[in-house]
C-alpha cells in the first residue's frame, strides 16, 4: 500500500462532508461505511423510529428497536469511529424547504422511501443549491443481477440504478441487494469527494 497517497486521501476525507436523507437501508448503511472510510462530517436527516422488521437490512441491532433511528445511527456510527462529527436531524422532510439541512455539505445522499418524495428532494436540492453533487439510487428491490447495476450521470446527479430490478412494491428488499446500492451510493460521494 502506498502510505503517502493513502494519507492525502485520509485527510481529504477526514476534511470533507457528507449529508444523508433518509436512514432506512439505504441511509444507515451508507452512513456506516462513509464513517469506516473516514469522511470528517455527517448530517443524518431521518423522522422515523427503528422497527424490528428493519433490522434484516438496516444497520440498526435488537436493543435499539423502539428508538430514533437518528439517534441510533449515530450511537453506532461512534463505536465504529469516534472521530467522526455526526449531526443528527430528527425531522421529517417538508417539500419546499428540503434541501434546508444540506446547505454546507460537499456531497448529499438520496435514500428516502417514497418514490414522490424521492424525485421531490432530488429536484429541490439540484435547484436550489446549484453545483452541489447529488446521488441517488434506484432499482433496490429483488436479489441477484449485481452486473446490470451501472451509474448514470445527468449533470449534478449520480444515480446508481438497475433499470430491470422489480419495485419495491413488487418484489422484495434483501439485505444483500440493499447493502450493495447503499455501498454503491457511499462510494460515489467518495469518488466525487475525492474528485
């Protein structure tokens, strides 16, 4: 391993910002793996509280059902790596004022739920906060077919997606499928972050 690249990219991480709406599976395992790769800052947006039948996909154990899932998130994300600064927003995102919360980040995640409120936030932060990177993911449902997955560019959106994948009505959410985009997703931020 080259030690000297490998700490100019520690502490461009460590000096860079990442926002996340959304902390089901997609948000709480990206937030995890930003966190293990060193990113300095997150903002964790979530309303909703951890339910056991999260618990087969999201990054959330037993003994936090019943809580926030911010607050949750953040708890694991500090036994993982303390050094991370977590800001946490316990509220539920409001059309019109959704981008709000990601002001002064360098790179924001999509990985909210509903399919509307999805297209809403995406919309609300490329327009309103011009040049900010946003990526998203698309097509989590079902298991198998990892090689049909591709990144699509369109300006200032990166979306990770598998156009053939079932919704999510229609089929499944599996750890295995969901951890991957969630993987998918933190590792472009780290891509653009690291340019």
């Amino acid at each position: 391993m080259d030690k000297k690249k490998y700490e100019e990219i520690r502490e461009k991480l460590q000096e860079s910002s990442v926002g996340i709406a959304g902390l089901g599976g997609l948000g709480s395992n990206a937030a995890v793996s930003l966190a293990r790769a060193g990113v300095g800052r997150l903002v964790l947006v979530d309303f909703d509280k951890v339910e056991e039948s999260n618990l087969s996909r999201q990054y959330y154990f037993q003994d936090q059902v019943g809580r926030l899932k911010t607050e949750a998130i953040k708890e694991n994300i500090e036994r993982i790596n303390p050094r991370v600064m977590v800001e946490i927003f316990n509220c539920k995102l409001e059309k019109g004022s959704m981008e709000r919360l990601f002001k002064d980040v360098d790179v924001v995640i999509e990985a909210l739920d509903d399919a509307e409120m999805k297209t809403a936030f995406i919309e609300e932060v490329l327009q309103k906060l011009p040049g900010k990177p946003v990526v998203a993911a698309s097509g989590v449902a079902g298991y198998g077919r990892c090689d049909s997955i591709t990144t699509k560019r369109l300006g200032n959106l990166y979306m990770c997606y598998d156009e053939g994948a079932p919704s999510s009505e229609e089929s499944v959410l599996i750890a295995p499928r969901v951890a991957l985009m969630a993987n998918w997703e933190a590792n472009l931020a780290v891509e653009i972050i690291l340019g």
